[in-house]
C-alpha cells in the first residue's frame, strides 16, 4: 500500500476529505520525525513504538578494491511493534 492508498483509505475509513486526511497523515509523520530528530522516543498504545538506534563503528570491505574501510557509529530509526499488532497480523 502506497501513502496515497493509505490517505484515501483513512478518509473513506473517517469519513473525511483525502484533503484533509492528507494533511493530518503529513502533520502525524512530521512530528514523529522532529521527535525522532531530538532523540525522543515515540508510542502509539496498541500500534508500537519508533525509536533511534545506534549502530557501533565497524570495519568493512569495499568490494570493488577489497580494500578494508572504517564505517563510522550512525543512527537509525527504528521500529517495534506492540503485541496487540502481533496478534492482530497473525490473524
């Protein structure tokens, strides 16, 4: 499902413009992503949780020259889902 399937869903779903709906969805993704921006974790009871993950420094491989590169620490943002979404994709 693309993001525009998900808005016309949700509005169908509410009972609300894709307008409207579009700019709820947007606004709901931008404040997760400043949250994440400043470290915060984010929890949706009953959905899951979106956090920011560190990865440590490693040593690599470039595969073209197999010359052993440093990959610096980096953070990633990351997903766990609630139990309640388990169950509920497990049918």
């Amino acid at each position: 499902m693309q993001k525009t399937d998900f808005i016309k869903a949700v509005a169908e779903k509410a009972g609300v413009s894709q307008k409207e709906t579009k700019l709820v969805v947007d606004s709901a993704l931008d404040v997760i992503t400043e949250a994440l921006a400043r470290g915060e974790k984010v929890t949706l009871t009953g959905f899951g949780t979106f956090e920011v993950r560190s990865r440590r420094a490693r040593e690599g491989v470039n595969p073209q020259t197999r010359d052993k590169i440093h990959i610096p620490e980096t953070k990633t943002p990351g997903f766990s889902a609630s139990s309640t979404l388990k169950d509920a994709v497990k049918g």
